[in-house]
C-alpha cells in the first residue's frame, strides 16, 4: 500500500507541476499575437533584404534613386497583403500606439519584432557586402528643423493613405513616392543597418531616431485628426 500511495503521490506533484509550468506560460504569453508578431519581424526583414540586399551585391548607392523607392515600395505592398494587418513601417507603429488605436505593449512588441528583423537582415547584407568598398546603409545626415518637419507631414500622409485605403498596392505607390521625393520614412532597416555597422555616431543616433519618433507622432496626428479634417469614410 505504502509503494503505490508513494507512486500516486509523486504522481500528483507531476501533474501539479505541470499545471504550474502551464498557467504561467499561458500568462506570459496572454495578450501576446505570436502571428502578428512573426508577420512584423519577416516584414520588416524582407523589406531590408530586398531593397538594400540589391544593392550591396551590386556595390551601388542607390538611396533616393527612383529603382529604391520602387523597390521599398513594391516590397512593402507585397508585404502588407501578404500580412493583413502589418503595419511593418516602425512609424505607422508609433502612431498607432500615440495615438490609442493600438495597445502599448502589443505596439511595443510590434515594434521590437519590427527592428530584430530589420538588424538581422542588415547583418546578412553587412556579411554580404564585407569585401565590397563602401557601406549599404547610407550616413545619416545632421537632423534639421526641415527634416524633423518633413518627417513629421511624411508620417502624417502615410498614416492618412495607409489608413484610408488600406495596406495595398496604393499604400505602397504612395510610400515609393514619399522616399522619392526625399521624405524619409525611417524603417527598421536603418537602425539594423547602424547597429551592425557600429556607426553609433550622435548624427546617425539623433536622425534615425529622430525621425522615427517625428514620424510616429505624425502619423498619430492623422489617426487623432484625419477624420475631422477630411470626414469619415463612407
């Protein structure tokens, strides 16, 4: 009787360890969309990859040129239909964050998803390009009043266009056209592209940044007064 009491109760402290171990995954990981989150960090490393990756096996600079703004904004359309609901751009993720459409930490989770994609894609295009001359990633210039606010109406704009028409192929054209036209729609990919290149510089710090949280807070402007200004849609 002793031997299977001893059994039946080294049983129940299994199960009930069991049941421990469980619970507390369920409630580390409550709230958390795993799908949303692999959806921002393949996102945002496609989107690098791809438009940068070209690039650095061709040893151009094509930043600012019509064939990258192409590039990053048919990657992007195609990324966003592929991940209904991605928001992939760290700006739209800011924004939708400020402004209380998303909560912080899904938005936080989002966005570190979003950079961990973006470093691990620069790490492959950094390897890629070691025995090239020269950088994939461009330096970052100085962040000026113009730039802050160009940034700030870019993140506004882009929130307006993505959140209106939706992520498609009319969010993308009008992405593309945005980095052409010298708006800096600051991504994953240029933090990843500083962080493996070592180029801590406070310009670089200060314009990545910078411009992201700008963008954010444009993009939030747009979600707080775009119905106001234009109406609803219909």
């Amino acid at each position: 009787m002793n031997i299977f009491r001893g059994r039946h109760l080294y049983t129940d402290r299994v199960r009930r360890t069991r049941s421990i171990v469980r619970a507390g995954y369920e409630n580390m990981t409550d709230g958390m969309d795993t799908k949303s989150m692999m959806a921002e960090f393949v996102g945002s490393l496609a989107v690098t990859l791809l438009v940068f990756g070209d690039m650095a096996a061709n040893g151009e600079d094509g930043h600012g040129t019509a064939a990258m703004a192409g590039a990053a904004g048919v990657c992007l359309a195609i990324m966003w239909m592929t991940f209904k609901g991605s928001e992939i751009l760290p700006i739209l993720t800011i924004g939708n964050m400020a402004s209380g459409r998303t909560d912080w930490q899904k938005g936080a989770t989002n966005f570190s998803m979003q950079i961990l994609g973006g470093l691990i894609a620069a790490g492959i295009i950094f390897w890629q390009a070691e025995s090239l001359d020269g950088s994939s990633f461009a330096d970052a210039d100085k962040l000026e009043a113009t730039g802050a606010v160009t940034a700030l109406v870019g993140g506004f704009l882009m929130m307006i266009v993505w959140d209106r028409l939706g992520a498609g192929w009319e969010s993308g054209a009008f992405a593309a056209i945005l980095v052409l036209a010298g708006v800096t729609l600051s991504s994953a990919s240029a933090l990843g592209g500083m962080i493996v290149e070592s180029a801590w510089t406070q310009d670089n710090f200060v314009n990545i940044l910078g411009t992201m949280i700008v963008g954010g807070i444009g993009a939030a402007a747009a979600l707080m007064v775009g119905d106001q200004i234009l109406g609803e849609e219909e």
